[in-house]
C-alpha cells in the first residue's frame, strides 16, 4: 500500500521526523526509563513509559508499509530490549517495585498511577511488532503482561476503576488492550478481563459508562469528562459490541460519537473542550465557544473510535469522519518538520509546539500511522474506497485480489480516478464513498456515466469483472460552504448576549485565516444572510501556501484571503489561525 498527496507528505514527514529520531534504540530516553536503575529511583507516577509502546505501534506499521529496513531494525531493538526488562510477575512498567502506583501494589486504589496505562499501550505496541513481524517472543511478552492483569484484577479483584487517574477513566482504556490479547492469543482468560473491566467501570458511580450512555448522559458528566480517556474506552466498548454480539456496547459507542460529532466537535475535526475547566474535558453539551482546546490524543482517539464503528456498521458517515479528521485537525497539529506536534490546537488561536515527553506528539504520529490502512478495505465481498487521497493498494476479496491505484489531486480538487484491476473473470463490487458535501457527483467508468444516482453521504456501488486498464472517474462539486455558529447566553429564557460566527468550508478542507490585516485576531464582518458564498471567489494563495486559496468579499470592506487550516498562519510555531470569524448578518 501507498500512500500520496497531500496524506502522503504528511505520513512521510512523520516516518522521517518522529518515528527515525524519537526513538532509535534502548538509549533512548523513552526507552531508557525501563532500565533497572531508572525503575528502581521511579516512585513518581508518572505516565511517560507510554511512549515506548505507542512508537513500537507505529513504527512497526510504518515500516511494515515502508520497508525502511533501518526503522525496522530499530523496531526489533527496542522491542527486544523491553521483552528483556519484563520481570518474572509478567510486570513490563517503569514504576519501582516497592512504589504505591505500581498495579501489583495493595495501595495502588489511592495512588496517583499511570502504570495500568502504560501496560495497555506496551501490550498494544508488542502485538503490532508481532502482527507485521512475527516472533514468538513478542506475543509472549504481551500474553504476560495479560497474565498479570489477569491475576490482579480478575483473580484479586482490584477494580480497574479504581487503577487510574480521571476518576478511574485512565484504568478503563484497558478494555481494548485485553480484546487486543484475546484476539491475538484466542486465550478466554482475555475476554473474561475485559468483562470484568466492563464491570468494574459499571459498579462505579462516577462512570458507569454504558449505563449512562444509553440514558443519553452527556459526555462531560461522565467520570470527569476527560475526551481522550473516555474516547478510548468507547473503542473498547465498539470492539467487544463485535466480539460479544451485545448491541449495549454498541449503543453506547454510537452514542459517543453522536454527542462529540454534534455538540463537541469543531469543524475541522477535533473533539474539543478545556473553556473554564481543565484543558483536556469536554464542555457541557450546549456550550460552543470558538476558541475551545483540540488536544491531539483526542484527535487520535476520535479517529479510532471512528475505525471501530465503520468496520462495525459500514456507515459512510465515520469515513467521512475520518477523512475530515486526517485533511484538518490532524496534520494542523503537525509540524512540517515532522517531529514537532501541537498539545493543543484552536479553530481560532496560535499554533504552539510542544514539550519532549508530550503525550500529544506520540498520539499524533500514530493517528497519521493509522491512516494508510483506512484509505481502502475489503467490505462486502469487494473493496471500499474509504478516504481519498491518492495513492494505491491491492485488496484481498474472496474472489481474488483487487488493485487499485488513486490519480488525484484530492483534497484541493474534486477529480479522482482510480484504475481497477480485479480477477479474471470474477465479478468484484467496489463501494465509492459519495461525500456528505457532494452535491451533484458524478461517477463514470471507462468515460460512460456509471448507472444509478450517486447519494451524498451515502456508498455507490459498482459492480463487474474488473480487468487492467479499466478507470473510474469521480466528480465531486466543491463549492464554498459557510457553517453558521452562535455562542448565546441566557438568563433564564432571555436571550442576553449573542454574538454570531462564521466559517468557510470547501470539499473536505476547512479554512482559515491568520492575522487579519497583518495585525487583527478578529473582526465582525458583515454578510447578507441569505446566500453568503456568493461573496466568496477563488484567490491567489500566499507565498508558501498550497491553496487553494479563498477570499471573502465581506460588504464595506476588502477582502480576507483564507487558505485551507492546516497550513493558515504558516504552518509556522507560534502564529495566529482563525476559522470562526464574528459575523453581523444583514
């Protein structure tokens, strides 16, 4: 599989950025922390070991893609360092072994600890080494670590509720590392801990996830609303739906991504919060501001959520989730220099680089990691094409192998066409995400217009023997598109401040501007408002910037230019970014 575009340059930056510098081998400093002697003086509870099996996870697939023969022996080193720390008890953490935090500890219940976190991320990191680069001893090492769990919290009860910080969501994630196990091992014991997991985050009042999910709860009510944690726990939650058949799951997952997609989500993809509270929690369900708090664990965490409910139901609506997600929120936070990630990012704000041992930085590597695979996927005995970009992969179906290859200049233009080689003689459906915003697409093969209405939002699907040199051509329509916002404050029923927003959208890109004039962070413009794109015209981009740009002809004044989110201000640290502009409507 390959990757190209504007995707492509991104995945690439991170491959030779992060996953080549970050960590080279045992000396590392993220790896480093597992020796003896940094284990024996570590009594901090702190979450920092997590970064070892989050880049053995991604770094594994990127060189599985790739075939970066030196990322790849940098990937055995480190995974044989780690397999070579675990101690006798299975125990695989950075904590010392007399320390309260450690999950073997009888006072870990009180304790500020990460270690049942760093566990899951190390079980996680090892299979995917395993996955692409089978070696018993990497399973092995992860069953053990299982083992462990297995006998703390199965066997002596510790609650994993009761093994995390967030009011227990930091033990919860556990749910998906323990499905991980089980599928990888077929081991029962697996899928017991993740029931008892289920359990232990059910007894809890302060959770009580599922439960309260299928009330309808919102999010922020929920422990203590913490985005990333309780994202990851709704894909445990997805994935055990699939194992167990238990549509509760299920439910509850839909219903995290329904709260978060229309009540805590900006418009270039980014579960949002932090506005008077801590940074990284949702806000109440009907407060918006324009300036919430985007941390990318969350972004990476959304994207998940919406793998597990696209390989879980097929809608269309969680690729179109993640295509947004990935064009927009994902590579904004990335650095072009492919190392640097931003904590934080804003729909209006300033771009920042973040700290070393940032969890943020490894989150966004392997979001970008991630994506590659979501591009295509054997559904309904044939291919999908999930995510466009360009690029190109050859999908097994039970009638043989599917090649695809992607020609276009996606997502700046609305163009693709994709060359179909399938079987001889086998007939192989391919399903074409039609996207919500595409209005009037059309779709041809071999230049006749195919048969049947292409839906917005929905899959289109192609039926037939494929064989070389046959094209499918999409058309997608990009018009400019303005999302209206309000941020109201009432008294009761009185309506006692509101101030209006706008934000400009064309295709899957959204748009920004950096400081308006040179200088301004704001400014209320005025609009008719009735049919505002009228006043929105193509434009010469900025020097340094791919476009495409776009200028609003605001009435009274000259234009503003914006350029697609990612790259406003620069791509540069420390620069201004402005989706939502305040607007008075005429």
């Amino acid at each position: 599989m390959s990757v190209g575009g504007l995707l492509g340059r991104a995945i690439g930056a991170n491959q030779r950025g992060r996953l080549s510098t970050f960590i080279t081998g045992p000396e590392s400093k993220p790896v480093a922390i597992f020796s003896e002697n940094a284990v024996n003086r570590n009594f901090a509870g702190d979450w920092n070991g997590e970064h070892a099996g989050k880049w053995l996870y991604t770094a594994a697939r990127a060189a599985r893609r790739s075939g970066d023969q030196a990322l790849l022996a940098n990937v055995r080193r480190v995974a044989d360092y780690l397999v070579s720390r675990q101690e006798p008890s299975g125990y695989l953490g950075t904590y010392a072994p007399t320390a309260e935090s450690r999950i073997t500890s009888p006072k870990i219940a009180g304790a500020r600890t990460w270690d049942l976190w760093v566990h899951a991320y190390n079980i996680i990191g090892l299979l995917e080494v395993n996955r692409y680069f089978p070696e018993p001893r990497y399973v092995d090492a992860a069953r053990r670590i299982g083992d462990l769990c297995f006998e703390v919290i199965v066997r002596r009860g510790v609650s994993t509720a009761d093994m995390g910080n967030h009011l227990g969501l930091s033990g919860t994630v556990f749910l998906e590392p323990a499905l991980d196990l089980y599928e990888a091992t077929g081991d029962a014991r697996f899928l017991e801990l993740a029931r008892k997991v289920v359990e232990n985050m059910e007894t809890r009042p302060a959770l009580r996830i599922v439960a309260r999910s299928l009330k309808g709860d919102d999010l922020q009510q929920i422990g203590d609303g913490k985005i990333y944690q309780l994202l990851w726990t709704y894909v445990g939650l997805a994935k055990m739906s699939a194992i167990e058949n238990q549509p509760d799951y299920r439910a509850a997952a839909e219903h995290a991504w329904k709260e978060t997609a229309q009540h805590h989500l900006t418009p270039d993809g980014g579960p949002w919060g932090g506005i008077a509270a801590h940074h990284e929690v949702f806000n109440p369900r009907n407060f918006w501001a324009p300036d919430g708090l985007v941390e990318t664990c969350n972004t990476m965490s959304w994207i998940h959520l919406n793998r597990e409910l696209l390989r879980l139901t097929g809608d269309a609506k969680y690729a179109e989730e993640i295509e947004k997600t990935a064009y927009n929120a994902l590579i904004g936070a990335q650095d072009p220099n492919g190392e640097d990630w931003y904590y934080f990012s804003f729909s209006n704000g300033t771009r920042n680089n973040t700290y070393y041992w940032a969890c943020c930085k490894s989150s966004g590597s392997l979001a970008l990691e991630e994506l590659a695979p979501l591009l295509f996927a054997a559904r309904d005995n044939g291919v999908s094409v999930n995510v466009y970009s360009e690029g190109s992969a050859t999908i097994a179906t039970p009638a043989g192998d599917v090649k695809l290859i992607v020609k276009t200049a996606y997502p700046a233009a609305g163009d693709v066409r994709i060359a179909v080689s399938g079987p001889a003689g086998a007939s192989v459906p391919l399903h074409l995400r039609i996207p919500a915003w595409a209005a009037g697409a059309a779709v041809s093969v071999n230049g006749a217009r195919a048969d049947g209405e292409p839906k917005p939002g929905e899959w289109f699907r192609l039926e037939r023997a494929w064989k070389a040199g046959d094209e499918v051509r999409l058309t997608f329509p990009m018009k400019p598109r303005i999302e209206r916002k309000s941020r109201i404050e009432k008294q009761g029923e009185q309506e006692i401040v509101r101030r209006d927003y706008m934000a400009l959208l064309r295709g899957p890109l959204v748009y920004a501007t950096g400081l308006i004039d040179g200088f301004k962070r704001e400014e209320t413009v005025r609009l008719p408002s009735g049919n505002p794109e009228l006043l929105v015209a193509p434009a010469r981009a900025p020097a340094g910037a791919d476009g495409p740009a776009l200028a609003l002809k605001p009435i009274g004044r000259a234009p503003i230019v914006f350029v697609p989110f990612y790259e406003a201000g620069g791509r540069a640290n420390a620069k201004w970014r402005a989706t939502w502009i305040p607007v008075a409507w005429q």
